[in-house]
C-alpha cells in the first residue's frame, strides 16, 4: 500500500484544551468541575502542496471522512517544531472539505484544524 505525503506547515502553535467547567461560589471558593477529559488541538497548513494522487486518495476515502472518523496523523518531518511526532485526531471540517487551487495547475491547499481523539 502506498502512502502520499502531504508536506504542511505548522500554522498556529499547538493548544492544550479541557471541557472541565470549574465553577466559582459567592464567597470565591472555585469548585472543580466534575467529570472532563484534557485534549490538544493543532493547525496545519498545506499550500498548494497536494498533488493529483493525494487528491485521488482523499476523494477515495471520502465516503469515510466525511463520517466524521478521526485518522491518525504522521507529523514526524514536523516533530522538530511540535513536541509530538503522532497525532490521533478529526478535522473540524471534514463534512465539507473546501480546498484552494493554483492557477492552471492540479496543486491544492487546504488548512486542516485537528481535535485530538481518544
């Protein structure tokens, strides 16, 4: 099985994120909140990288992206930027995916926004 490469670019730094809701009392006192789990969410860029393959393949699997399916994501050539290598995560926009063409080419950009999964 062949794998494409799509090379990206790091667009916004890494963010740690929590859906715990602490909640404060009148007299200040904060009260943890009950249940959450702690998650990272990241920006990658790809411009006008992604050729007439990885689109084939993207359009071939989209019968599953667009399920909403998270992915595992290969960042090794990015791990020098990231304190990560491995990313298990969805795209916030995988249900309509919009992508940005270079003129008189089959060249594709597109800005992924990935939620890590667990």
């Amino acid at each position: 099985m062949v794998l494409e490469v799509i090379t990206i670019s790091v667009r916004k730094e890494p963010a740690y994120c929590s859906t715990a809701n602490p909640r404060m009392t009148l007299s200040g006192q904060v009260i943890h909140g009950a249940g959450g789990y702690n998650y990272r969410t990241i920006s990658l860029d790809s411009r006008y990288k992604i050729d007439s393959f990885a689109m084939n393949e993207i359009e071939n699997g989209y019968k599953y992206i667009s399920k909403g399916y998270p992915f595992f994501i290969d960042l090794t050539d990015e791990s020098y930027k990231l304190l990560f290598n491995k990313f298990y995560g969805i795209d916030s926009n995988q249900q309509q995916m919009s992508f940005e063409s270079g003129i008189r080419r089959f060249l594709y950009s597109r800005r992924f926004e990935f939620r890590e999964c667990f």
